[in-house]
C-alpha cells in the first residue's frame, strides 16, 4: 500500500469518527511529509464538524452539492496530474476517498454562513524543488512554484469573495467575473484582477516583488516612498512586469528615485526550440530560465528549486549578471555553465547539501 493511499483511508476513517489515537499520530506524521495533501485534507476536515443553518433554497442547495462534488473531482485531477508519485488505479483512489468525499458533499449544504472576516482556511505548500496546481472553488487555476504557499478560504470563494494570500512564486489563471474581483495579498502588495493570466513572484526573502501580466488587465497596489500611508496603484498592460522594491537596501533603479520599474516582457528563444519562452513562466513547463539577473537573485531560485544553501565567500560574485535557460540539468550542470562565463570557483558539499562560491 503507497503511503498516499494510506494517507485517503486515515482521513476517511477520522471523518467517520472511527480512528484510534495511533491512527491520528500517523495521519499527522505522513501530511507532515507531504504537505501538498493538507489541501485535500483541508477540505474535508473543514466541513466535518459544521452546524446546520437554514435559509438555503432547494435550487442553492443542489447548487452546493455540485460545487462540492465538482471542488473534489478537480482536486483528483489535478493531484494525479501534477504531483511526482506513483499512479494508483482509480478504483484505489475511490476507495480510499469515497467516505471523505461523501461526507464534503453532504456537509457542505449545512455550512453555516458568517459575514464577519474568517481567517484562512484552506492552505497549499509546496515543497523545495516541487510544484503543484489546484483549482480554486470558482473555477481559477493556479500553479505554485517550489517553496510557495498559497492561503484562502473556500468558504468565502463560494459566496463571492475571491481573495487569496501568496508566499512565493504563483501562476494565475482567473475565472473572469466582473462582479467579484480577485484579490491577492502578499505582503503590503496587493493585485486586483477581474480575470486575467499572470505570474506573481514574492518570496520573502527575495528584495522585490514582480507581476508579469500575459493577458487582461491587473491593478497593482503598493506602498510607495517613505510617507506613512502613502501607496502608488499601477494598471499593467499585456506583456508588463512590474518589479517592486520592497527593501530600502536593494533599490530596482539607479536613479533610487521611485521603488518600483515597468518592463516589457521578453521571449527567449532557445536552440532546438522555435517558440519564443517567457523567462518568468518558463518554470510552469519545468524549465528553469533566467534574464539578467545578479548571482545573487539567481542563487535564491537555484535554493530552492535544488533543495540546495549557497554561500559567497568572495561578494563580488554575488554582482555578476547571468542570462540562461536550462531544462533538467542538475545544479553541477548549472553551476558549470555559469562558471564559463564568469570564472568562479565553487565546491559542493552533499552531505550537508551546501554550495560554496568563491
């Protein structure tokens, strides 16, 4: 039995009220070791102890039930789809789920309603060196990049208010509804968009925050300057990145007059490949690609797609400016590329999993 299996049949047995304290300790050992299941779990834990409410109409009410079913079958796709493991036969899947997913859709109808702000419910993580996808409740898909978390509450999505909370790399695709805005907090920044496609990258411990925008309109606000309460709105246009300075000590200008740049989007293209690649959603298709950027902006992609920590022992590396694409090569290959061109030295350390430069 895959521990992904076992992992369906725990959550089953704990909405059902049937598992042993044994039982519970190994559930939260194994989506300790797989985050990205929390969201799955997540969306059946939140709903097994709801009250019931009244107020519903028959027509809500079958409405519900078929978001909850459809929330479910999108969460399996995706999953098998995009997740590194073991495929399972689907009678496996449907078996380990079927009490969860019964008890998502019977449930659901009696979630009670609260107009007061909730706290995020629903959480994905993902994992150094993975990514995953997942639908959200109003039909928006979003693929997270490695080390990235994405926050929401489901229940909030299915009365209209479509608001998430990013920590890392994010690719948008949002359902369009023009009357319901999707929002999107990370940090002091916020985007507003009514139905776009766009890549946003906030990292925390990157200096900038970037919105590149492939189609639609975004609106971008962020705090602007020194002045307490002072905040500047952008409306990007197709084919924009929006570069945000969000430490007073790595200004994104020369000029160090304004904390923020507009720059056209550009397209790479790559021998054997005749389509023109975006450097900035390249990694939605496991390409890892890059324009321009100091080794040190690089070395923290390079952490955390590689599962790796590089330390400069000499800082006038960390200055030197790189242009590349690469597709599966491992870090020495990467490393080696880069030291063609810019004559560093470097040494690996795999047991402890640290890259030196110097």
């Amino acid at each position: 039995m895959t521990e992904r299996h076992r992992v369906y049949i725990l959550m089953a047995r704990k909405i059902s009220g049937e598992a042993t304290a044994q039982e519970l300790d190994e559930l939260e050992s194994l989506l300790q070791q797989d985050p990205e299941l929390r969201y799955a779990f997540t969306i059946v834990d939140d709903v097994s102890g709801v009250n019931e409410a009244d107020g519903f109409t028959a027509a809500e009410e079958e409405q519900l039930l078929k978001d909850g079913m459809d929330r479910m079958n999108l969460f399996l796709q995706q999953e098998t789809a995009v997740t590194p493991v073991r495929k399972m036969s689907p009678w496996k899947i449907i078996a380990g789920m079927a009490a969860a997913a019964a008890v998502l859709v019977s449930a659901i109808i009696w979630w009670p309603r609260d107009d007061r702000k909730l706290a995020y419910r629903n959480e994905v993580v993902t994992k150094t060196g993975s990514k995953t996808a997942v639908v959200l409740p109003d039909g928006t898909s979003v693929v997270l990049n490695a080390c990235s978390r994405l926050q929401y509450d489901a229940n909030r999505f299915l009365s209209g208010e479509r608001e998430v909370s990013l920590t890392g790399e994010a690719y948008f695709d949002v359902k369009h509804d023009p009357s319901h805005p999707f929002i999107i907090q990370t940090g002091k920044v916020n985007i507003r968009v009514l139905g776009t496609v766009f890549n946003v990258k906030a990292y925390t411990e990157d200096a900038t925050v970037q919105t590149t925008l492939l189609s639609g309109k975004v609106e971008v606000s962020f705090p602007e300057g020194s002045a307490a309460g002072s905040r500047k709105v952008i409306q990007l246009q197709p084919e924009q990145k929006l570069v945000i300075n969000i430490r007073k000590d790595k200004p994104v200008t020369e000029t160090k007059k304004t904390n923020f740049i507009i720059a056209p989007v550009k397209a790479m293209i790559t021998p054997g490949n005749d389509a023109a690649l975006k450097p900035e959603t390249a990694w939605v298709n496991d390409r890892f690609d890059f324009d321009n950027v100091t080794f040190e902006e690089l070395s923290h992609d390079l952490e955390r797609w590689y599962n790796v920590r590089l330390r400069f022992k000499n800082d006038k590396y960390k200055k030197e400016v790189f242009t590349g694409a690469f597709r599966k090569q491992n870090i020495d290959d990467i490393l080696q590329a880069l030291q063609l061109m810019s004559g560093f030295h470097y040494e690996m350390n795999t047991t402890e999993n640290i890259i030196d430069i110097w």
